[in-house]
C-alpha cells in the first residue's frame, strides 16, 4: 500500500501527504498516512517552531533535543 506521495527527484522517504484546512479553533488534522508513517497517536506531544520567512515546522520535541544536544555538545570543547 503507497503512502503518501513521494516527492519528485527526492530520495525515499520523502513525502507529500497533502493539505489540511485550519478549523475555527486554529486545529489542523495531520492525515492519516503521516501519522502512521511517523508513528503519531493520540495524546503524543509535538512541538511547532516557526520562522517568519520560511514557514512552520510540525515534529517530536526529541528530534529537536538531539539536534540542540549536538550543537550545545561542542560548547565545552573536546
């Protein structure tokens, strides 16, 4: 079964999962095949960021803690 659409001269596991209409309380559905793609259920955290000219960015908090663990890491040097 396909999962979303790949993106055209992207390398695998990249998609297109569509788009989603904000409700009147600011709430957006994320589909279904993303959820199962990245394991999302009911009651999960995620975290939102957004930048001003580049848009929203919709992920799991971890992804984001061990990203800033490897920036922060090199702070105190070797």
């Amino acid at each position: 079964m396909a999962i979303g659409k790949h993106l055209l001269g992207k390398t695998k596991g990249k998609y297109v999962f569509g788009t989603v209409r904000v409700g009147e309380k600011g709430q957006i559905v994320i589909p279904r095949d993303a959820r199962r793609v990245f394991n999302i259920q009911a009651g999960d955290t995620l975290l939102v960021l957004g930048d001003a000219e580049n848009g929203l960015i919709v992920t799991r908090p971890e992804v984001i803690d061990e990203v800033a663990t490897k920036i922060l890491g090199n702070i105190n040097g070797p």
